[in-house]
C-alpha cells in the first residue's frame, strides 16, 4: 500500500475508531466484540485497495465492513458467544453507567435487524437512508424495524422490575 494511502487509513482511524466502536457497541451489545469488529474492518481497508480509498464516505464503508463481520460470526459462532458472554459480560460493563448497560441489555432483547436498525440510527446518528445502505435493506424495512424496535424498547426500559440484566440475556440472533 503506497504511503498516501496508509496516512489515509490513519486519518480515518484517528478520527473514526471511537465512534465506530461505539455504534458497533450497540449493534451487538458487546464492547470487546464491537472493537474487534471495527479492528478487522480497518484491517480489510488495508487489503482493500482501491476499494476504500475510492469510497465517498469511508467511515460509512467501514462501518458496513464491520456490521457485515459481526453478522459472519454471529451466524459462526452462536455456541461460542453464549458461553463468552455469560463470562465477560460482567467485567465489560464495569465501567459504563447504569441507563447505558440497561440500554444495551434492552438492545440485546430485540431481534438483530432490529437492534441493527436502533443502533445504527440512534446510536450512531446515521439517518435512515444511510442505515438501510449500511444493513442492505430498503428504507421502509429500516423504518418499520425502528418503529418496532423503538416499541420494545420502551416496553423493556418502562418496566423497573424487568430490567434486563446484561449475564443473562438473550443472545443476538
């Protein structure tokens, strides 16, 4: 890869790393699992040639690497991320307050496409164009998987008794 294009691959990581993991975070509800999809996204813009440095957007084409990596291993990995998750979720929200590990709890309650629809809209801030580019759906899917999604949620986050408690929900299917 010529020089202009690894200060490229910087650029974008500098300014996107974070905001990609945290709008991964909500896709899978899982920080460790979004930060490693994010890192093999960059590691595909490397490989990539042209590919990424051509995109228009290439946080977007990132962000849709790695929605793509997360959707791979989910369907790879089911039994594997059960057990992980039963054994990490505590330690990886140690540090976040309290309405966001109920908030991503409550994400992991929701069917993927949906947690996808929710995250991508509202926790990364993508207008509803973007996140159906992004999940490869058309608009009115994206928009009727909010709607039901936003629905869930406020079922799940009224009700005080039932706050989920993030060892041991549903996995992501």
């Amino acid at each position: 890869m010529p020089r202009s294009a690894v200060d490229r691959v910087h650029e974008v990581y500098a300014t996107s790393y974070r905001r990609l993991v945290g709008q991964l975070t909500g896709v899978t509800g899982d920080p460790v699992e979004a930060e490693d999809a994010v890192m093999e996204a960059f590691a595909r813009a490397v490989g990539s040639g042209r590919s990424f440095l051509d995109a228009d957007n290439p946080e977007a084409w990132l962000r849709t690497v790695a929605v793509n990596v997360t959707r791979t291993r989910w369907r790879r990995n089911r039994f594997f991320r059960d057990v992980r998750h039963r054994l990490v979720a505590e330690e990886a929200y140690a540090d976040l307050p309290d309405d966001r590990v109920a908030l991503l709890a409550a994400l992991r309650l929701l069917p993927a496409p949906q947690r996808e629809a929710i995250a991508l809209h509202h926790l990364a801030d993508l207008p509803v164009h973007e996140v159906a580019e992004a999940v490869g759906a058309p608009v009115g899917t994206v928009k009727a998987r909010l709607a039901r999604g936003r629905a869930a949620l406020a079922l799940l986050l009224s009700e005080p008794d039932n706050e989920p408690d993030p060892s041991t929900e549903r996995s992501p299917r």
